[in-house]
C-alpha cells in the first residue's frame, strides 16, 4: 500500500512520487491551504494540499485528527524560511496528489502530543492502544525489541541454546504467593504459573545442555509498586561447568556490548564488586547507587558512653547500629526541609532525624554546632564526629540510631534522596556487583531461617561444614548486578548434591516429606550425575526502563496491569460463566 514510511523521507527523495499510509497528527488549515501532519512509527512528514486540486482538497478538508489516510504525493523542499530543524523530515514536506481515507476516528479521550503525559494513568491503560500510538512509547519499544535482538544474538554467539520452559507446572512456593490454575482433567487440583524457570533450568543442566537461556514470562501474585507486575520478563540464564567469576565476566561483557550498541555508552570494564557487608556498611543498601557520593559512617563506639540514651541504647544492642550522614553545605537547609526529611525517614520506620549544623566548628568548636542534641553529647564525641565524618562548616551531619534494620533502610533511603534533590549525582551510568551474600537470614515472625536468595543457592565450598552449626554466618555464592541502585540481574551457583540440598531444606524447616512433596522431581535429578552449574536472570523490564529514562516499568510494557493487578483495557480479571465453574469442579463463596 505505500512506498516509504513518513519518517524516512529526506532531500535526497527530492521529487519523487510516494505513497504514504498513516494517521493524521493534525490538519491546519492556512489561507486555503490544508497542512496534514502525517504519522506513522518511522516519524511525521508534512503534507500540503492546495485547492487546485479540488477533489482531493475537499477530501483533505474533511480529514481529523488520529484518522488513517493513504497520501500520494511529490516530495520537494520546503519554502526558504518554513524549515522545521527539530524534525528529521523538517527540510521537506510533500505535494498531495490524491487521498484516500482509510478510516475515520472519533475524537480521542487522551491528547497524543506533548501534553499526553497531563491524562491520567487510568486513562491512558484503558486506552492503551491509543497511548502506544505516542512517539514516546513507539521508542520505548523500539528500544525494547532492540535490546532483547542484541541479548539473543550475544548469548547465541557464546553458544547458548533458546529452550522454552513450561507455563503450566507444579506450585513451588519461591517467595511469593503462586497464581494457581485449576485442572479440570484432575478435578480438585492445580498448576501454577511459574515464578521463575528456576528449577527447570536447573534440570537443563542435568540434561546435560550446558548453556540455556530463554526470554521469559514470569508471574508472582504479590502486592505492586512501580518496578513490579504481576506478570513480568526477563532474561534466564544457567551454565554448566563455570565459576561465579567465569559467570559474572561473561554478564557484564553481554550488558557493556549491550549500552555501546543501544545507547553509546561504555560501562567500566570490568565492574567494580562490593562484598554484601560492605555495602550494607556503607550505603545501608544492597543495592547502592554509586553516583550519590555520601556515605554511612558508624559511630557506635563513640557513642556508648555518652548519657544521650537515643544514641547509647542502640550502640550498645548487638543487634543496633548508630551512623552519621554528612551532607556538603547542608547548612542552607531550613528547618522546614529538615522536617520534611525527618517525616521521610519515618516511612522507614525511624523515629527521628537528629541533625547538627556545622556553622563555625575551626574557631569555636562546640559552640559553632547548632543542634538540639549537642548539650547531651560529650566532646570527645563531637570532636569524633566531626573529625570522622571529615564535616567542614556549612555542613549538616544527619543521624539514625536504631535496630540495624531500620538505620539502613531509613538511611541508606535518606542518603539517594539527598543525592538526588541536592544535585550530587556523579556521572550518568554507575554498574557494579554485590557478591557474599549471606546465605540466610533470620525470619522475625517465625524465628527460624529463610533463604536470603532462593532455597537452591549453594554455599561456599569452605562453609558447607557450617550449615548446622553456624548458619548466620555462612555466605552464599549469590551475585547481583546493579545498575543506579537498581538490581538489573541476580543470580547464584546452585546447589549440585543432593545431600547439601537436603541440608539446607532441613535448616529451613521443610521435612523430609514437604520436601519430596515439593521438590521431589529436583531431588531425583540430583542423584543421577548433576554438573556444578550456575545461573543469572536479568529483569527485563527494569533494565529496560533504566535505558529509556522511563519512571515505571509499566511504561516499557505494551499491555501491563494496574497497581491493583486490573487490566483496565480488557476489564480483567472478570466474572467467568458458571459453567466454566462447574467444569472445573469450583464453587464461589459469597463474600462475607
């Protein structure tokens, strides 16, 4: 139906007749000649009908905005002086020789220019297809498609093989609640959508594949924010016979071809790697962005002499951490900024935000610290904080003091959102790994252990002997990549004999019966010549919203769901037939 695509036009095609097919992005009407801004996903060109053609004038006279039209024309120059430099096409515009409208549209209930961002959200998902005809969103899956193109041709190049795994299959709870689908050939039971492909990817490896990887579906009935959907992708990976190290040096070459290719940018080479106590320590996250420059720094032993119990208490608990966060010229924060971070910090769960201006400490010490702490602190302590923190005047030090927990979170949270609002990002791209990871950690409402990771996360070799004896302080040989304090990938050496795998189930409270009920298929496999193996799997979609500027996940994915796991384009999920119900042997409650 056409010969080029609106956005391809140049001068180069200088009077040439093409054939263009399209939507109207807008008619203009100027002294009796009609202007129609043509659109399709290559661009916009400009094209001009003049009354001379009477015809096909009237036709372009009854012509709206978001109808579809087929134009034929003449491409030639635009008139010295109408040149529109912001657009590739902006040299040239084409004489319209003839119009067919090939279908009409009523009046859109969302703006497609620059102000669609002004529509709500619920608006723009339940007109999705309207929504995705913006030149922003055609990017943001262009950019998309491109990405996934240039991770398949990587991993096919190093020999990896492109295995589907199964949609349908066994609940094995890795985290999150399952969606469960019932059987109607076995009445009374259920699939679930898989999580992850964990443990068939695993059984790949046992099947002796060696290099898998699979673009896949993924789906976890769990409460929403804006990097989590119901139903998501990524890029699964699992390789026999390879060191984490062999693993990691392999990822982060895919990840640096894939920025110089889609976006001209070269990542550090190699990454920098950061031990998981040393990030916790430092930026109160496992996940730090490394273009904020402030740091945690520890102040327990200065604090656990001193009478001021909203610090001493917590120095002194074992399990309470005390930490101060110097921010440069923080001295011009008023008091109403530093309520507002104080009320910040408390989403995290502090209970306060204790501060000290450094106004005039190189001439009169304590007296040049305005703080209402300050009176209840020694000065030996001050002067350990100042000279540890490196603080200079026109500074302000910021403090948590409480269960480690919360002083990381609150802090580590307290920390990017001064980086950002106070202009102190370094650089644009900030990739590196976190690795020993601890293998698990202490679940507060039961009281027993949870794999930090998944249950399938092999030790290492050195601690093996200490799954029993001392399992807080085994570590795990768990990686993670971040990207600007976001986990882009994660993954781990598996575990590869069965008796360590029945092990680690033990310390994590599942029997011998739970676990041949859940993991049986797994168990068997492990005893008939399992390879040491290893995988990642890379978010697809937050990789691609980092790469696209894009706020949400949702805004990298054509059809995504609400923060309420709704489609609103489709009204699902729905009320289904009763048949369908009594196929499947199910029978609804009312709702009490």
């Amino acid at each position: 139906m056409r010969t080029q695509f609106c956005g391809e036009l140049n001068a180069s095609h200088d009077g040439q007749e093409v054939t263009l097919c399209g939507w109207v992005q807008r008619r203009r009407d100027h002294g009796g000649v009609i202007f129609i801004d043509l659109r399709d996903r290559a661009g916009l060109v400009q094209v001009v009908f003049d009354p001379d053609r009477a015809e096909v004038f009237s036709r372009a006279e009854q012509v709206r905005s978001e109808y579809v039209l087929k134009i034929t024309g003449r491409v030639r120059p635009r008139p010295e002086g109408t040149t529109n430099p912001d657009l590739p096409t902006g040299t040239i515009e084409i004489l319209g020789l003839d119009l067919e409208v090939l279908n009409a549209s009523e009046t859109p209930p969302i703006q497609l220019d620059s102000h669609a961002a002004d529509a709500s959200e619920e608006l723009r998902l339940r007109y999705r297809y309207l929504d995705l005809r913006r030149p922003e969103m055609q990017s943001r899956l262009r950019i998309r498609s491109r990405v996934t193109s240039l991770l398949r041709g990587v991993l096919d190049r190093q020999g990896f093989l492109d295995i589907e795994t199964p949609i349908l299959t066994k609940s094995t709870p890795e985290g999150a609640r399952d969606y469960l689908v019932p059987s109607r050939t076995h009445p009374g039971e259920f699939f679930a959508l898989p999580q992850s492909p964990q443990l068939f990817k695993q059984l790949l490896m046992m099947s002796g594949m060696d290099r898998y990887y699979q673009i896949a579906r993924c789906f976890r009935d769990e409460d929403l924010r804006a990097d989590r959907q119901p139903e998501f992708t990524q890029l699964d990976i699992e390789v026999s016979f390879m060191t984490e190290d062999e693993l990691m040096t392999l990822m982060e070459g895919m990840i640096r071809e894939l920025f110089q290719e889609v976006l001209g940018v070269a990542l550090p080479d190699p990454f920098p790697r950061l031990t998981y106590a040393e990030s916790m320590r430092r930026f109160g996250s496992d996940r730090p962005d490394l273009r904020v420059p402030l740091e945690l720094i520890d102040l327990a032993d200065l604090m656990a002499d001193v009478d001021f119990k909203v610090f001493s208490g917590p120095a002194q608990d074992p399990q309470g951490r005390v930490v101060a966060l110097r921010l440069p010229k923080g001295g011009e924060l008023s008091r109403k900024e530093i309520d507002a971070y104080t009320q910040f910090v408390g989403i995290y769960g502090a209970k306060g935000l204790a501060y000290i201006k450094v106004n005039d400490w190189a001439t009169k010490g304590s007296d040049g610290l305005q703080s209402p702490i300050v009176k209840n602190l020694t000065a030996a302590a001050l002067d350990g904080i100042i000279t540890r923190t490196g603080a200079e005047d026109g500074d302000l030090i910021f403090f948590g003091a409480d269960k480690a927990s919360v002083v990381n979170e609150a802090m580590g949270a307290l920390r990017v959102k001064l980086g950002q609002e106070r202009g102190l990002l370094e650089g644009d791209w900030r990739p590196l790994w976190v690795v020993d990871f601890p293998m698990f950690e202490r679940d507060a409402a039961n009281q027993r252990w949870a794999a930090l990771h998944h249950p399938f996360t092999a030790p290492k070799e050195d601690q093996i002997d200490q799954l029993e004896s001392d399992p807080g302080a085994c570590l795990s040989r768990a990686y993670d990549m971040v990207l600007n304090g976001t986990e882009i990938g994660g993954g781990s050496i598996r575990i590869h004999r069965d008796v360590v795998q029945r092990r680690v189930f033990k310390l994590l409270a599942i029997t011998d019966e739970q676990a041949e009920d859940r993991f049986g298929f797994l168990l068997r496999a492990l005893r008939f010549g399992c390879p040491p193996h290893g995988g990642m799997a890379f978010g697809l979609d937050r990789l691609v919203m980092l790469m696209t500027g894009a706020t949400s996940i949702r805004d990298v994915m054509a059809f995504p769901k609400t923060q309420t796991a709704a489609c609103l384009l489709t009204d699902a999920p729905s009320v289904v037939d009763e048949t369908q119900l009594k196929e499947l042997g199910l029978r609804l409650r009312p709702r009490t």
